[in-house]
C-alpha cells in the first residue's frame, strides 16, 4: 500500500498558474518550458505534465521573483 502512495505523489499532472502582474520579457526565462499567458493584470502560466518537485520549483521561483501568487490549478487530464 505505500508504495502506490508513493507513485500518486511523483505523478505529473498538468498545471495552470496564476499570478498578479505580467511577466516581461526579461523574466520570462525564469518559466521557461511554460506556456505564458498574458492576461490584464494577471500572467497564466501553463505547464504540463509536472510533478510535485517541478510545481514546487515553480512556486519558489515566483515567490523569489516578487510576484503575487493568484491561484494554482491541476488541469483535468487531456483526452486520449
């Protein structure tokens, strides 16, 4: 039983990342590998197929940047 525990937590998942502000092109290497939307007043950044390491990694990054962390959303799983 814990080992199909530990598989759930290292499984990837697709990911949508709110955050306040827009992200500039200066910064934008810092989500590299992510989709980058540029809404008014917020960025939306897209990533696929990340496990908790990498979402971890993302949301550190944000928060080292400044920016205001929105809203963080597992994706539902794309159609086969």
């Amino acid at each position: 039983m814990a080992a199909s525990g530990y598989g759930a937590r290292h499984a990837t998942c697709d990911y949508e990342i709110r955050i306040k502000g827009r992200v500039g092109e200066s910064l934008r290497l810092a989500f590299e590998g992510l989709s980058i939307t540029l809404n008014p007043g917020e960025t939306v950044l897209r990533g696929r197929e990340l496990d908790q390491a990498a979402l971890y990694g993302i949301l550190d990054r944000i928060q080292a940047l400044g920016f205001e962390l929105l809203e963080v959303r597992r994706l539902p799983p794309a159609p086969p």
